[in-house]
C-alpha cells in the first residue's frame, strides 16, 4: 500500500506562483511513476504533469512552459510548482502514484486562481 498526503493549495492571484506537494509513505519502492492531475467543476479529470522514476517528465499543453513538476527521492516527494497561473487552472490538484499492479490517489488539494 501506499499512502499520498498533498498540501500547498490555497488562494493564488493571476500570474503568482504556488508549489504544491505530494508526500508519499508506505510501498514506495514499487512506484514507477508520480503524476497531478486535477478537475475543475463540471469537467473531467485531467492529467496535468507526470514524471517517472528515471526523471522524465510530460505535460499537458496547457501547461507546458509555465508548471513544473519533480521530486525528491530523500524526501519520498513529488511538487508542481505553479508559475504564472491563470484562472483556468482552478481546480482539485490530485496526486497519483503508479505502482507495480495498482494506482494511488491522494485525497486533493484545491487551487484557486482569482484576484
């Protein structure tokens, strides 16, 4: 099993920065991929940023150039950080961890981007 703790949401204003966190405990060694996703109200779950175990890294278009995602391994860790974001981007921000034979989510933390 594995456990996923997210924290850093809250309130941010246009063109802020904000950097979110993914604690993870348990059977963290069978984890060979971390990604965010998040959901607005009223849409689908989308994924936003993945990286895998090697370092390499994805991201959806909406994204790209603004959010950057990486991890510390010392830390069992993953962040987004969140660079000139827009209010399109509120949401709930999700953790998830892919493992050997199952995914984990975390419990989401929400993002809002207004001024």
């Amino acid at each position: 099993q594995v456990q996923l703790v997210e924290s850093g949401g809250g309130l941010v204003q246009p063109g802020g920065s904000l950097r979110l966190s993914c604690a993870a405990s348990g059977s963290i060694f069978s984890i060979y991929a971390s990604r965010w996703y998040r959901q607005a109200p009223g849409k689908q779950r989308e994924l936003v940023a993945a990286i895998t175990s090697g370092g390499s890294t994805n991201y959806a278009d909406s994204v790209k150039g603004r959010f950057t995602i990486s991890r510390d391994n010392a830390k069992n860790t993953v962040y987004l950080q969140m660079n000139s974001p827009k209010p399109e981007d509120t949401a709930v921000y999700y953790c998830n961890a892919q493992g050997l034979f199952r995914s984990y989510w975390g419990q989401g933390t929400q993002v809002t981007v207004s001024s």
